[in-house]
C-alpha cells in the first residue's frame, strides 16, 4: 500500500524533446499540485514501429499540419526543462530499463509514444504504463487518430486512457467526442481533452491509491488504406469548399443557424416531440435555449433571440398563449453575448442564470419588475469561461452545473461538465467537485436545461454533440448519485433530430406545468 502522503512519482516516456502542445499542459498540471511528483522524462530512440504509414498518408497529414493544424505554442506556467530530469531510455542490455526504472523509483509511467516499454519494467511500475488510443496511433512524422472515423463519416471519434501492467491491459477511463471535418484538427483537439482527462484520473489514483481498471477492447491503430484514405481527401475538399461558401455567406450578413422551437404539454419523463407544435423563427428573430416560468397564472418563455447575420443575441421574453408565443420584449441586453436564460425561483425572488462566457464569469441576474427589468446579483467563477449553468436543489444542498473551457487552441463547452456545492444565488461560497470534471465527452456532458426531480428520479437534459453537428441530438440523464465525492449518472432517453422534417440538430429542453418546449436546429 503507497504512502498517501507521499507524492506519486510519475515518468513520461516520449519520443523527442520538442514537446506538443498537449504534453507541455500535461506536465505544467503535474508540478503544480503537490500530490505528484515529475520525476523524470525518458526519451525513447527510435526504434522499429508496430506500424508504418504510407507515403500518400505521409504526404496528406504533412499538408494538414502546415495548413489545417497550425496551433499557437503553450507557454508553460511551472515547467522547465532544463530544471528537469530528461534522460535517454536505457537500451542497452536485457533488463536495463527495468533497472532504471528501480532506480527513479517511479510509481507509474505516462507513455506519450507509440513504443511502449518491455513487460518486466512495466511489471516493476505499482501503477503501470498509462497510454492514450491516439499514442498507438502514429509513427515518427505522422499520425493517423481518426482519418478512418472521419472516412466512414463516423459520428464520434473515441478516448480511452489504457493501462499495461506487464502483459495485462485494462481501461482507466474513456470518452468519446464529436467529429471534426479534419483529422489532424480531431487529433489536436482530442490531445487538448486527453489532457483534462489524464489529471482526473491521477487525482483519483492519488486520492485512493486504487487503480480501476476494466476490459481493454484495443481500437483499430492500422493505418487507413489507400482506398480509406483516398475517401477521406475527397470529403475534406468538400467539406473545405462548403466552409468557404459559409464564410462567404457570413461577410455578407447572412448565415446564422437557424433555430425553431417547438411545444407540448408534457415532462421530462412522458414528453412526446413528434407531436409538438411549432413556434416558427423568422429572419429578424431567430430564437433559441427556451426556458418556461410560470408566473401569476400565466406561462412566460425566457429564450436567446438574435436575427440572421447578428455576432451576438440577446434574452427575450414572452408569453405562451396555448401553443402561440405573444412577445413582450427584450429581458436582458449587454454589450457581451447572451443565451440560455436559465430562470428560476427561491423564495419570493426571481433569478436568471444567462450564458455570459464572454464576460468570463457566471453572472445570476435578480428580476426587480417582471418581467423586462433585471439587476445583477452575485458572479463567481471571474476569470473562466463557462457555459449552460444551472442550479438545482438537492438533498438539501445547492448545486451548480455548469460547463466550463480550460483551453489554449479549442474554446469548448460541449466536453467538460463541472459541479460545485453552493450556497445559492449568491454564489459567495463554492466548493469543486472531488471529481471535477465529473462528465468528459460532446455526446454527454453539456447541459440541455434545468434539471428536474420527479418521483424520487433527478434528470438531467444533455446535448448529444455528434456527426459534426453541434446539438446534434439530446440526451435524458438519470442521476443516480450527488455529492461531493462522487457524481453518477446513466442516459435513459435520447432524443435526435427526426421527429419533424427538416430538422439536423435539438439541443435544449424545459418544462413548466403540463408544458413543455424544446427548440430544434433548421436545415440550412
């Protein structure tokens, strides 16, 4: 049993010293917590790979690099290198790395190459060698993470964080994530993400000294054929000239997605989309993330509004009217972006929750006269970029959900979900979840709503982020367990875009009473 109040010793076996983006992040996380110690990085020489890839794959991830995977250079906040122990991976003779490995006294390894060390030193580590998929995945100058995925028109591209005790192999953890149009952007995206993923799970390790492991089901690391690889390029170029015309389309005013929504009677746990009524968009209000008040007898619609070709939109409101919508006016304008007007009530007071991750900070809005004027009161979070926050009551205890981006080349919201114990609107005191984040992963993570108690059963709505298409679908979580050292959920329903015609996404559900709205992505 390790000495808990003893550091981990963890190594990192790479393959050159001219670290990616995504290690340098990687080894900034570990000399900044005091739980773990860097104690060496190992430098394999190059050897003969497990696979090798073609020339013409060779020569399309060399012109993605230059031109589709350019990325801006981390600046380290704690790592040095010349502060740090960077030795040549011992070679030498038969057992030499197992010797050297005694000798660092590591607990684990962390392999950032695609050769792995042999079975008697991973056997001498307490904790193994920890692997990514997409490490298994590429050769010196080349990688090909999910060129195939992106060739199938797969809708996700799949994570899992392995481990290798000697000759055994079992899963720390997987995610899966939505699909880009690039491979090389799916890879460096995914790296970014591998990151977060790679510290929650040495927190835990460190936190328990337990490794959990499962089955290991090792993806497909060959290399795509040529016939795979010659499909991927013919979709890339379509997809490039696709984005040129939407550009062009947005310098002259137009182009904005175009959301619906559409209305019902019923909840989270009976609600019946194919026969809701729509409550149609036109060019100058587009309208979107749909919340419902009830108020004074009457059922009000909080929702994002902004027309065609506008860069930021706005909270508007009105009042449901059966299945019609009577507008009333705009709730809430800053000079940032606004949208999911999460409402909510506690005690006599009305709040309003926006998504205001322009302004870097979660801001709770108090209504002074409903429903048109709004005050700000409390922010928390001032520095972060957060999304889609909501606050719910459970066991007693406030909780806020919200999604936030730590990032340097992918801003993203749909990957990371967070939750803090909270002492309500307020937000004067916030306390992590041990598991932060506790969903990794576009097809379960961000938040699609409030969320609901019913008969003893919390639900979630979720977006499900897939086939390359932002809210592609919704999900329906249960959660099972909350609090601050565990957080457990289960998808019981998902809901995809074809429940009415011409639709390609539905990302945002709410209820209030016997009604219900969700909105629902146009074909463009």
């Amino acid at each position: 049993m390790r000495d808990l109040s003893r550091p981990l010793r963890i190594g990192i076996l790479a393959d050159a010293v001219d670290f990616e983006n995504w290690q340098l992040m990687v080894f900034d996380r570990i000399i900044a917590d005091r739980r773990y110690a860097l104690t060496a990085i190992l430098i394999d020489r190059p050897r003969g790979f497990r696979t090798a890839p073609s020339a013409l794959l060779k020569l399309a991830y060399g012109f993605e690099e230059k031109t589709l995977g350019r990325q801006a250079p981390y600046s380290p906040c704690n790592f040095e290198a010349r502060k740090q122990r960077i030795v040549p991976l011992a070679q030498s003779t038969p057992g030499a790395v197992q010797a050297q490995i005694a000798e660092l006294g590591l607990d684990l390894v962390i392999r950032m190459s695609p050769n792995g060390m042999p079975d008697d030193a991973v056997g001498h580590l307490r904790y193994g060698e920890w692997a990514f998929s997409f490490s298994d995945q590429k050769a010196r100058g080349c990688e090909w993470f999910s060129y195939r995925e992106v060739a199938r028109n797969a809708p996700c591209v799949d994570l899992s964080l392995y481990v290798r005790s000697g000759s055994s192999v079992g899963d720390i953890a997987a995610s899966s994530f939505n699909i880009k149009f690039s491979a090389l952007r799916n890879i460096n995206f995914v790296k970014e993400r591998a990151a977060t993923l790679l510290m929650r799970e040495l927190s835990r390790l460190a936190d328990s000294a337990e490794l959990p492991s499962t089955s290991h089901s090792p993806p497909d690391a060959a290399p795509p054929t040529t016939g795979e690889l010659a499909k991927y390029v013919a979709g890339l170029t379509k997809q490039l000239a696709g984005r040129a015309f939407k550009a062009l389309k947005k310098k002259t005013g137009s182009g904005s997605a175009v959301w619906t929504l559409y209305t019902g009677s019923g909840g989270i746990d009976n609600f019946e989309p194919c026969g809701s009524v729509e409550i149609p968009p036109t060019r100058d209000n587009i309208r979107a993330d749909p919340f419902l008040l009830e108020h004074e007898g009457a059922c009000y619609l909080f929702y994002e509004a902004y027309a065609d070709g506008d860069r930021k939109a706005h909270i508007a409101v009105g009042r449901l009217d059966g299945d019609r919508l009577q507008p009333i006016g705009i709730a809430l304008d800053c000079h940032y972006h606004l949208s999911y007007p999460f409402v909510f009530r506690d005690g006599e007071d009305i709040f309003m929750m926006p998504e205001t991750h322009q302004s870097k900070r979660i801001e709770i809005w108090r209504c002074v006269e409903f429903p048109l004027k709004w005050e700000l009161h409390s922010t928390a979070l001032n520095g972060m970029s957060a999304a889609d926050s909501v606050l719910t009551r459970h066991a007693d205890r406030w909780w806020l959900f919200t999604n936030l981006s730590e990032y340097h080349a992918f801003e993203d919201h749909c990957s990371e979900l967070h939750i803090f114990e909270v002492d309500g609107p307020a937000l004067s005191r916030i306390t992590p979840h041990r598991r932060n984040p506790v969903v990794i992963g576009s097809t379960f993570a961000r938040n699609a709503g409030r969320i609901f108690a019913r008969d003893d059963r919390v639900f979630r709505p979720s977006q499900r982020n897939a086939h390359g298409i932002y809210g592609y679908g919704l999900n329906i979580m249960e959660i099972e367990q909350l609090d601050l050292d565990t957080y457990r959920e289960k998808c019981v329903r998902t809901i995809e875009p074809d429940f009415k015609p011409g639709l390609v996404g539905c990302h945002h559900f709410d209820s209030a009473g016997d009604r219900y709205v969700l909105d629902a992505r146009l074909m463009s």
